[in-house]
C-alpha cells in the first residue's frame, strides 16, 4: 500500500507542466497536513492538472497570500487553523454553511472573486448519513456536542441539518457557549436553539442522548490515555446510541473504546476528514472526486506516522 502511494504521488509530481493549476492547504503550521497525501492521490487517480500544496502562512501575511493566489490563478485552497475565522471577511462571498460555523476551511474561484465555504459540516454528516438513531428517526432524537470551538459549530450545523430534534452544548467555558448560542440565533441560516450546560450536566442528560459527538482534542495524539467524559456516562446512554469522536489520531481514542465497550456505535474522525476534502475536491474540479482513494491514502499516512 505504502509503494502503491509513493508511486501515485510520483506521477503528479512528474505530470506538474506549465498547466498545472495549484490547490494547497493554507495554515500556521501546516507541514503536519495530511491534506497533501489524499488530494495528490486523488488528482493523480482523476489525470486532472492540478497539484496540491501546503502553504504555509503566518497571520499577518494573509490577506497578502489571498490576493497572491488570486493573482497567480491558483485554482482554490484549504484553510487551516489560525486561518479559518480569520479569512472569512476577506472573501467576496461565503455559503450558509460557512455564515452559520462563523468559519471557512475552502476557498474556491468564482471568476476573479474568491468565495469561501465550510465542507467540515458536510464532512461531519457523511458517517451519520448511514445510521440510524435509537428510535429510528433523528427528529425525536437529542444529541450532545463536547466542545465549542470550530469543529463543535460544525457538528452543531450538522445536527441541524440532519435534523436532529433537540441539540444540546457541553462546554468548560460559560462565556464561549453562550458566545456559541448566541452564534445560532437568527439571522444565523442554520439558526437552532441550543441547550448549553457545562460537563456536570452531562450525567443527567446522558440517559436520554443518542448521539454523544467529542469536538474537544481531549484524547488527541499524543495525550491518548485522556478521555472527554468518563466511562459511566457512556455506560448511562441508551442501547443504540451514537459515540462519535471527531478526532482521527489515535484510532480508536480512549473515548471510543470505553463506548464500544459499552455497547455503543462508535465512528471516528476519519471519515470526517476523507469527506471534507472530497467536497472540497468536487467543488474544485466540477466533478466527483475519488473518495475512497482518498481514504486508502489517507489511512496508509496514517499507519506510516505511527499515530
Ligand atoms: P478548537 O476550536 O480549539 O475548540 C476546542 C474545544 O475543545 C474548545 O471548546 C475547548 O474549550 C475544548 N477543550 C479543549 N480542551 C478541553 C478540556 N481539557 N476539557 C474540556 N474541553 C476542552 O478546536 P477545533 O478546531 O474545534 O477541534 C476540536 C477537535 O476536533 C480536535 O481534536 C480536532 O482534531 C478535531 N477535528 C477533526 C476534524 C475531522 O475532519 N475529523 C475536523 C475539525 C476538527 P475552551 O474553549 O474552553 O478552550
């Protein structure tokens, strides 16, 4: 598998010609950035003439990087943090998707305008789209989002869309969840009223949760032997219910062992990950992208890295 890639990768690097149209991610740092391994493999697996790049941009050069891009034809980019609230009032215009997380991870060209929009939300949704909650129907369902940074709006706008009954916020900041409630009122497109309550709640509300989602990094590589709640409250959520832990490194996290071990449904960040950048391919390209090369090589990056 691991030769299977570097033989992909080595195609798109010897097709770069004068044609070639240039796709990055832009971030501080980036260079960890396994966007470059999924995209590249796709590209070369599409014949497209493209090639994706990490940009690495410090905060105070990036309305300078935006107008750059724009000036050498780069055909559109990631974005990553610091960059991903930072950029949206730079753009000419931004997708509900994006008004309603308050943020930006792809930027796309519409003829010389550069427009952002948030495929996290899309990314989020792909894994759920296939299950069912206990009950049978999201309607009648309540979720739990862990979290209120820019993952934990993503989830919350996902949710929504999916159209999930009754969303409630668990964060360790008061001020940051209201700040996040107030974010999803109207005029908000994707406005939802949300139950915000902080990790003591999480007891009394774990009985009736079908989907628990941890948009913290708690349990992220290398604090793997962290967890975002504690072993009961999984235990405590109904037969059926959805664990589902955006983070994709380690897999699984202590948090999705505890829930499998109680009998839950567990998903991970790493389809996440493969179907926000196959969205921001699709919109790129005008056609499908390739989204289990995507995987493949994403997973194969992962074994390599040891996370
Ligand atoms: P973020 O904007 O920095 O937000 C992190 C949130 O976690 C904040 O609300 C923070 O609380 C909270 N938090 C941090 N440490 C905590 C702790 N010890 N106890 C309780 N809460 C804590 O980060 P983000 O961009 O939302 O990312 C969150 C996670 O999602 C990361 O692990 C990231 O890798 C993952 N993610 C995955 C994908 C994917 O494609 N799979 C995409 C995006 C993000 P405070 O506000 O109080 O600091």
């Amino acid at each position: 598998m691991a030769q299977e890639t570097a033989k992909q990768a080595d195609r798109s690097v010897s097709a770069i010609a004068g044609t070639t149209r240039l796709l990055g991610v832009m971030g501080d740092p980036v260079a960890h950035s396994l966007s470059p391994v999924m995209h590249n493999r796709a590209i070369a697996a599409l014949g497209v003439d493209c090639v994706y790049v990490p940009l690495p941009v410090a905060a105070a050069n990036l309305a300078a990087a935006i107008a750059g891009l724009g000036a050498i034809g780069a055909l559109g980019f990631n974005v990553t943090i610091p960059h991903k609230q930072a950029i949206a009032p730079l753009l000419a215009d931004l997708t509900p998707e994006a008004r309603a997380v308050g943020a930006v991870n792809t930027v796309w060209r519409d003829g010389d305008r550069w427009c952002g929009t948030n495929t996290d939300v899309a990314g989020f949704l792909a894994p759920l789209q296939a299950l069912a909650p206990p009950g049978g129907d999201w309607a009648g369902a309540t979720a739990i989002v862990l979290g209120s940074g820019g993952a934990a709006r993503a989830a919350i706008a996902g949710c929504r869309q999916l159209g999930v009954g009754r969303i409630r916020v668990a964060g360790r900041n008061g001020d940051r969840l209201a700040a996040l409630a107030a974010q999803f009122q109207p005029p908000n497109p994707l406005a939802v009223s949300l139950e915000t309550g902080d990790w003591d709640a999480l007891a009394g509300w774990a009985s009736e949760t079908a989907l628990l989602v941890n948009a913290t990094p708690v349990g992220m590589h290398p604090q793997v032997a962290a967890a975002p709640v504690a072993p009961d409250i999984l235990a405590a959520l109904p037969s059926g219910a959805i664990a589902y832990d955006l983070i994709y490194t380690p897999r699984p996290t202590r948090f999705l062992q505890a829930a499998a071990a109680a009998g839950l449904t567990a998903i991970d960040g790493t389809e996440m990950l493969v179907q926000q950048g196959a969205a921001a391919l699709s919109l790129w390209l005008g056609q499908p992208a390739p989204a289990d090369l995507m995987r493949s090589a994403l997973l194969a990056a992962l074994a390599r890295s040891g996370r």
